[in-house]
C-alpha cells in the first residue's frame, strides 16, 4: 500500500509530455514577440498602465501598483502585449514593462 502511493505521489509530479497531452499544444500559438502564447509573466514596474488597445493613442483602463504581479500574456504586436490578471480583467501593455520571470499569487 505504501509503495501504491508512493508510486501516486511520483506520478503527480511528472512532468507531463507531448505525447500526453496534445490538447495543451494545440492550444498554444506563437506570438509576434516569437514567444508561445499564452504564458504566464511577471510586471516589472511598481506602475503599470494597462491600456484599451496597442498604443500610448488608446486610453488607460486601470493602472497595476506594485512589481512582481503575475498576468498572463494572451497576445501581443510588436512592442505590446494582451494581457489578463488574476480577476480576469484584460487590456494591453507596453512589452518593456513585462518580466519573463513567473510569480504567484497567494490568495487566503
């Protein structure tokens, strides 16, 4: 019984394969950036504007307060980014404020 769930534990950990789940390839593109979407990134600025659209011309939705917040990067043009947050909320941001390092969020 214990080597059973020994044996369950490793398997939770395994990585798991191409072979084992081409749903989650099917599903992930290559953006402009070269990069897959979608992925999960960090902020890097203490101050982030999420904006409507591509450009410094589209108005500010809401503005990100504090660096290392993780969002997940859904598209992206040359020099921006789609992204959503952990409420759900998306919007586009400037690429340059966009850290490849992942983070999470604790919730209680």
């Amino acid at each position: 019984m214990l080597a059973a769930a020994l044996t369950a534990l490793a398997l939770l950990g395994a990585p798991v394969s191409s072979a084992q789940a081409p749903e989650l390839q099917a599903n992930m593109k290559v953006g402009a950036s070269g990069l897959r979407v979608p992925r999960f990134v960090s902020l890097k600025s203490d101050r982030v504007n999420v904006r409507k659209g591509p450009s410094i011309g589209h108005a500010v939705a809401w503005v990100f307060s504090r660096a290392g917040l993780p969002v997940e990067v859904l598209a992206g043009s040359e020099n921006w980014s789609k992204i959503r947050d952990s409420e759900g909320s998306e919007g586009w941001v400037f690429r340059g404020l966009l850290s490849g390092r992942r983070t999470a969020l604790v919730m209680p």
